[in-house]
C-alpha cells in the first residue's frame, strides 16, 4: 500500500521564553515544510524602524504589546506560515485566542538555566536589563509557563539539543496532530 504524503499545509506558531530558540527552529521549520517564514519582534522592528528595545525605552511595555497584538493578529491570518511570537506574547488573550484557531501552536520550552546561558549577553532583550536576569527569567518562567502549556498544541523541550534534533522530534508529533 503506498505510503500517504503528510500534508502539512496551515499555519505553525512557535511560542516560549526568550532564548528557547523560536527563530532558529521556526527557520529549519519554514525550510523543511516549505512556509513563510515571520518572527513578530523582527516585524514589528521592520514596521517602525527602531529595536524593540528603543519601543520600550520610548513607549513603555504596554504599547510594546498593543504593537506585538496588532501583528500577531495580522501574521496569523497569513496561510502556510511558520511564526516565532515574542515571549510575552502569550500574555495576552486575543493572541492565544488567535494562535489556537488559526494554526498548530508549538511550546518551545528550556530551562531557566538554558535560557540564561543563551540570552545572557544579549543587551537587546529589555526584560533581562536587571541587576539579576536569572531571577528575572524565572519570575517569567513561573509566570508564562503555564499559558504556553494552555495554547501549545505541541511541547517540545530544546534544553541542549541541535536544530535537527528538535525537528526529528516535532515533525512526528505534528504528523499525530494532522492525522487526528
């Protein structure tokens, strides 16, 4: 009997903490399933020309996430996309509301450990700009944690595995959901 092609048309959303590797999977995701690639933050920095970091200095958080609600919204309704969200995304509920009917949501999830090692250096990430980002990235571990288990169709955990690893991992998993 021949082997049917998985069809794996509609739309990935990649949610998780900063660090825990939205951009680099969603990439090798977009490659391998043959989608569009988008990342909300480098949307939002291409929309109005400045770092997100400066939107936080200027506006403050909260027009930040109007800003990140606005686009996710507006790449959501795209077809055949493969989307990174911000981590704070999932913050708001019109953004989970619009990530679950609209495509497959995939929890991208590190440990805090993991996710200091990665973004420690990294001064465009205006959240960890604190005396303490290890503390910090707990206190938002703690915090989004369970709302990405809430809207996440899929949890993979990318503590020290490669780029390849998590996609022999997910491919699987979605092909369960598709067949479903």
């Amino acid at each position: 009997m021949p082997v049917m092609a998985l069809d794996m048309t509609g739309n990935f959303f990649l949610v998780g903490l900063m660090g825990a590797g939205k951009t680099t999977v969603g990439r090798a995701l977009a490659k391998r399933f043959d989608k569009q690639f988008y990342d909300s933050d480098h949307e939002i920095e291409s929309k109005t020309g400045v770092k997100i970091a400066t939107i936080f200095e200027i506006e403050g958080e909260s027009k930040f996430r109007e800003r990140e609600c606005e686009m996710i919204d507006e790449l959501s309704q795209l077809q055949n996309i493969v989307l990174a969200t911000g981590g704070g995304a999932v913050m708001n509920p019109d953004n989970r509301r619009c990530l679950k009917e609209r495509g497959l949501v995939i929890y991208l999830r590190a440990s805090v450990d993991d996710l200091y090692l990665r973004t420690k250096l990294d001064k465009n990430r205006p959240l960890l700009q604190t005396a303490n980002p290890k503390a910090r990235l707990q206190e938002l571990f703690e915090i989004r944690d369970p709302l990405y288990r809430e809207v996440a169709d899929v949890v993979i955990d990318t503590s020290r595995q490669t780029v390849a690893t998590l996609l022999t991992q997910i491919e699987p998993k979605l092909e369960a959901l598709l067949n479903d």
